[in-house]
C-alpha cells in the first residue's frame, strides 16, 4: 500500500502583502476603546490683560431664574424704602424750616394740649370720687346732672356763653377766602381749647357745616359775607398761638392777600342761639 498523501505546503504570501492578526482577547473582558482626547479649557486670546480677563469673564453676564428674582425682590424692597425716606422728609419740611421761636411755640401749644387733657381727667376722677363718697349720692348725683346740663347746652348752641377768649377778623377785600379755610380755622380753635365758636351771629356746633356760596360762604345753610368775625371763648393764651402757628390758620389766609387781626379779651359773649332738635330714632339707652 501506498502511504497517504499529504496537502503540498501552502505556498508564503507574497512579500509586503502579510497582515499581522489583532492579539486575542480573554473572553468576558471587553474591549477597551481608546477614550477620545479630552477638550481642552478655550484659553484667552494671547496679550491680554487682567483687567481685560476679568471683564471678558463677566460679560456678557449668566443670570439664573434664582438670582432675577431676588434682584426683584431687592429692588421692590429699595423702592419701599426710598418712598418712606421721602414722605418722612415732606413731613417734617415745614418743621425744618420754622424759626427756633416758632418751634418754641409748638412746643408749648403741645404742653397746653396735655395740660388740659391731663386736667379734664382730673375732674372726672373728682366727680367720680365725690359720687362715691356723699352721704347723699342721690343729691350729689341731681347737682352734678344740671352742671352738666348747662355744659352741654354750651356745646350744643342752646344756651348763651360768656368768658375770657379772643376775637378773631378776617378782611377779605379780593374775595379769595374760601369755605373749607374757615373751617380749618374753626378745627384749630377746637384743637386748642375753644369751648363757644361763633361766627358772624352764627353758632358753631358740633354738626357745623361750610359751603361756598357765592361771593361769600355757607355757614349750616346761613350765608355770611366777609369780613367774617370769629367770637371764640376759651383760654386766650392756648387760641392765639394755635392761629399762629407756622403753616398755620394765619399765614394760610394772608398768602391769599386776606387781613387778619385777632384780639384778646377777658369777656366775649357768644349768645347766638341753636333750636336743639329732638332725634326721631335714637333714644337714651338708659330708658
């Protein structure tokens, strides 16, 4: 028998054409890809200076939803501020620019306003004592009743008055003087003390109102015509002052080229009369 015949020997490939075959990888470890090159930080264009990279570095500026919101609430929160600051200063303009003796002036108005306060409780607390302490309550009690009586038909125009007070004049030739500056006049007279107001044979009360009327001005439906004349009974000392005030009464009604005088008195009568007119509805809740 012959033996067998073997394959012929491969013939090697031809030279330049080999290929080198990939080393083999252990299976279950995967292959690793080469990690692309990492990108390089963009670097500031060569030549400049720190200043010019800080501002680089700034603008154009990277503002977050978080950070406009709170530069709102910032800003609102200034505004606030700034309009308080102003009122304040518009406030107190008028003080700042006031003469040492004027604010002198209002300073002691003030002390008068507390003074008479502070008296007024004093005499309330003297009444409440002397209910408490009389033999005959019944009888103290009908004595203070009429006392007060005669005070609140004082206050409400139906009896006549007299006493210390000032006499206040306002010549009113241009015929600029208006309703609601004599009322200012009356509001400071009652601020400072005024217990009777009345003004040209009309009693003020406490339901007094003034309306333009024409060449001249509407007092509870009475028309009155410059000059208007103020007869006023409380303490002199406390009235004249309250109308002298900076900004006051005074100065308000000369700056429309009205003359204005007021006078002292120890006696001013005020006998200008108000019919009391009975309530339809309301009743006093101790019946």
């Amino acid at each position: 028998m012959s033996p067998p015949r073997t394959a012929p020997d491969a013939a090697p490939p031809p030279a330049g054409l080999r290929r080198e075959l990939p080393a083999e990888v252990p299976a279950g470890i995967p292959a690793r890809t080469p990690a692309p090159a990492e990108e390089e930080a963009p670097k500031p264009p060569p030549g400049l200076t720190g200043r010019q990279r800080l501002v680089a570095g700034l603008w154009p500026p990277r503002v977050t939803r978080a950070q406009l919101i709170v530069a709102l609430l910032l800003f609102g929160l200034g505004f606030g501020l700034a309009v308080q600051v102003a009122s304040n200063s518009d406030t107190d303009s008028a003080l700042r620019g006031a003469r040492q003796e004027d604010l002198v002036r209002i300073l002691d108005e003030l002390d008068d306003r507390t003074e008479r306060l502070e008296d007024e409780k004093q005499g309330l607390e003297k009444q409440r004592d002397e209910l408490e302490n009389s033999s005959d309550q019944a009888e103290e009690a009908r004595r203070q009743t009429i006392e007060k009586e005669r005070q609140l038909g004082v206050l409400a125009g139906s009896v006549a008055a007299q006493g210390p007070g000032i006499t206040m004049t306002v010549e009113d030739t241009k015929g600029t003087v208006e309703a609601d500056m004599l009322l200012d006049a009356i509001q400071e007279l009652r601020a400072a003390g005024a217990e009777a107001i009345q003004v040209n044979g009309v009693r003020v009360v406490a339901g007094t109102y003034l309306t333009d009327s024409g060449n001249g001005v509407g007092v509870d439906g009475n028309k009155i015509t410059a000059p208007y004349r103020f007869k006023v009974i409380g303490k002199s000392q406390d009235l004249e002052p309250a109308l002298n005030i900076p900004g006051g009464v005074v100065q308000t009604l000369e700056k429309e080229q009205a003359t204005v005088t007021v006078e002292q008195s120890t006696k001013i009568i005020v006998d200008a009369l108000r019919a009391v007119k009975r309530p339809d509805y309301a009743r006093s809740s101790s019946q």
